[in-house]
C-alpha cells in the first residue's frame, strides 16, 4: 500500500496502466458506443450487454428499472461486502446527434491521431468503459474494501434515473467511504457545481381574432412579462459575483431556453410554453428565488383571470442539487491522491453528484476528457486521457487491494 502511494505523486508521466489493458479499454468503449442510447431511446440493450459481462465475471449486479421497464440503472459490487470503499459512477445515456454535423459515425468507435471519436466517448461511456476493463483486475487483487459500480439512464434529461438507484444503494448497501462520478474533468478532482433547477412554464390565455384585442388573454404577452421578470432576476445576480467561488460565471444564473406561443399571426394566442434554467451557486436560497417568480406569476394570472376565469400559469419544476464540498473531504482527498493533484477544480455543468452527496455520500467528479468535447459533433476523447483514466483506476486498485 506504502508504494503505491510514493507512486501517485503529481507528475508522473503516463506510461500506461498496471493492472487494466488499453485493448480492454478500447474494445468495451466501441460496444457502449454502439448502443444508441440516446436518452430518449431505451438504454436496455447496453445495460443487457454490461450485465451479461460482469455475470461471465462471475460479478452479481441488480437492475434498478423505470415505470415501464423501458430503462434501468445498474449497479454491482465487487469485492467485499463491508463498510468502506468507493462508488464508480457513470450515466449510461447520451444527448443527441439531431441537426449535427457529424464527418464520423456518431454510433461506431473511430480512432484518428491521437482520439477516439463517436457519441459517449467523452460524456461518459470513456469513464464506463475504464471502469468496466478494470474489474477483471478488481477480482484478481482481492480488495480489502468493495468498489461498487453504478450506471444510470437519463442523466442527460435532468438526472432523472439516478436518485431511485442512490435510494437502493442507501438502503442495501454497507457505508460507502467516497462516490467518484466519472464526469469529463480532465481527470481534475472537482468538489463543486451549480444545483440545477428546470422549470416548465405553461400559459393558458383566451384566444381571439387579432384585431380584437379586447376580447382575448395573449399567454405570449403574459410570458413576455414573467420572461422579463426572470431576466431582471438574472441581471441581479450578474451584478453580484461571489469572488471566493471557483466557478466561472461566479455567480447563479438564469436562463430562458425555449419559448413556443401562438399558432397564427392574426390569433391571440391561447397557449404559451416557456422553459427557464435556473443554476445555483450556494449563497443563493433557491427557494427564495423560485418563490418571488412564483408570487409573480401569481400575480399575472389574477390579472389574467380578470378578463378570463379559465386563465392559468403553471409552472412544472425540476430539481437537481447542486455539489459542494472541501478540500478536506474524503472523496476530495483520495481523489486528489489518486490523480496526482493539489488542488480541486469547480466546473460549470450539473452532474448526479450533488444527488450522491445530498443522500450523504463523500462525493467529487472525476473522469477523463474534456467538456468541450462533450455534446458536439464530432466528440471524442484523447487516448492519453483514457490512459490517465485507467492509471487513475488502476492506483484505486492498489489503494483498495489487500
Ligand atoms: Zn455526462
């Protein structure tokens, strides 16, 4: 154990891993490409394949399914069942390649140069696939301490499969000392991101011939003034940076996305929908905020109901926590060893992280690749960047092994 931490000092160059094969790597990366898991689509064929793999390991691992059984999360232990060791935990969907200009196939592995190229490569079918290569090795060592492995669905949509799988892991599983969600950092050790809160606004107002304004309730005009409401809440928090968060814009923000109202030109418009994204930095109460937009709103829709009784605004609201832990912290520690860094990082994007660490899970983001990859066309991953990915895991081995 003494050696392999003499041996994850900073600067070591890469020169492969130990225990996990590149060719292992690779080829389990271009299968979990392959599936065109697009959240959208079910992600069963992936979670079949990832299930079978481990059972010829002789690994057991529990689906944790949708309503409908179109999806599942997974997760397997390997090693001991006993207090202590670590979560490895990736999403097993991806965003869409609609209206991208893609010059590789998105669904297929393409090496070129120095990158691995097709939809998940980066975010984070890479961070899956080292994960996966590495529990033949996991096997081989004995760990003293498990390392579980959970993969989820639909973390692109909103971290939507993730919290029934932290709720069974919580309840069946022995404490579990650190969560590493393998998100794109560049395998820097990040302890902070924004919450996320989405919101679906919909507006039902009175139509009428256009000329006849009297006579009907533009949702449009009414989501024109929440929109603005919103904006100017936006504004306030872009003249208030907080200097001492390593997040960049250092301060919440709020975003409006989408708006679709109306159906003609000459038609008052009866119907508006409106999305806006609200992203949190700790010193905001989200709460508070979320309710001045919603006295707001209700505010509007009196008004509203003045001309029409059938007059409504709704809002549909979504949470996803925000991260938010020290240097200090264990997850913080073992990662930064494992990595080789200093210091940690904040980054920008929401992940499952906050979800493992509000079920009280020691959490940091860590996984290879970078976000600028991450939902382009054309996304890879640099192969140093696996290599550093499975050194990392490699190193968790050693730690963990007897
Ligand atoms: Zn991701």
């Amino acid at each position: 154990m003494q050696c392999s931490k003499k041996a994850t000092k900073a600067g070591r160059i890469v020169t492969g891993s130990k225990f996990l094969s590149f060719d292992k790597i690779t080829s389990l990366l271009g299968r979990l490409v392959s599936f065109d898991t697009v959240s959208r689509n079910s992600n069963m064929q992936l979670i079949d394949f990832l299930r079978a793999y481990l059972a010829d390991l002789g690994v057991a691992s529990h689906l944790v399914p949708n309503e409908d059984g179109s999806k599942a999360n997974l997760y397997a232990t390997i090693g001991p069942n006993i207090p202590g060791g670590v979560v490895l935990s990736g999403h097993t969907d991806v965003v869409p390649i609609d209206n991208q200009d893609w010059t590789v196939p998105p669904f297929e592995l393409t090496k070129k140069q120095d990158r691995y190229y097709g939809r998940g490569t980066c975010d984070m079918k890479g961070f899956v696939a080292i994960a996966c290569a590495a529990v033949p090795a996991m096997l081989e060592k004995s760990l003293s301490k498990p390392i579980h492995l959970a993969f989820s669905y639909d973390e692109e949509i909103g971290c939507v499969g993730a919290p029934d799988m932290i709720k069974e892991i919580v309840s069946t599983l022995p404490p579990i000392d650190a969560v590493i969600v393998g998100e794109p950092t560049n395998m820097q050790v990040a302890n902070m991101h924004k919450g996320i809160l989405g919101a679906r606004t919909h507006i039902c107002g009175l139509e009428a011939h256009s000329s006849q304004t009297h006579r009907g309730v533009s949702a449009n005009t009414y989501a024109a003034r929440l929109i603005t409401f919103i904006d100017d809440i936006n504004r306030e928090f872009m003249a208030n940076p907080h200097d001492d968060l390593k997040l960049e814009p250092p301060h919440s923000t709020i975003n409006v996305g989408l708006i679709n109202g109306g159906i003609a030109a000459n038609i008052i418009a009866r119907d508006c929908d409106f999305t806006f994204d609200f992203r949190s930095v700790p010193h905001d109460n989200v709460d508070e905020t979320l309710e001045r937009i919603q006295t707001y709103a209700e505010t509007l829709e009196a008004e509203m109901k003045q001309s029409f009784e059938g007059a409504s605004i709704n809002l549909d609201i979504r949470r996803v926590p925000g991260l938010n832990s020290t240097d200090n912290d264990r997850a913080a520690q073992l990662c930064m060893r494992l990595a080789g860094k200093n210091d940690t990082i904040g980054v920008p994007y929401g992940t499952e992280a906050g979800q493992f660490q509000q079920a009280g899970y020691s959490t940091v983001v860590c996984g290879p690749g970078s976000i600028d990859q991450a939902h382009k066309p054309d996304e890879y991953i640099e192969i140093e960047q696996l290599k550093l990915g499975a050194q990392f895991v490699d190193r968790l081995i050693d730690d963990l092994a007897d």
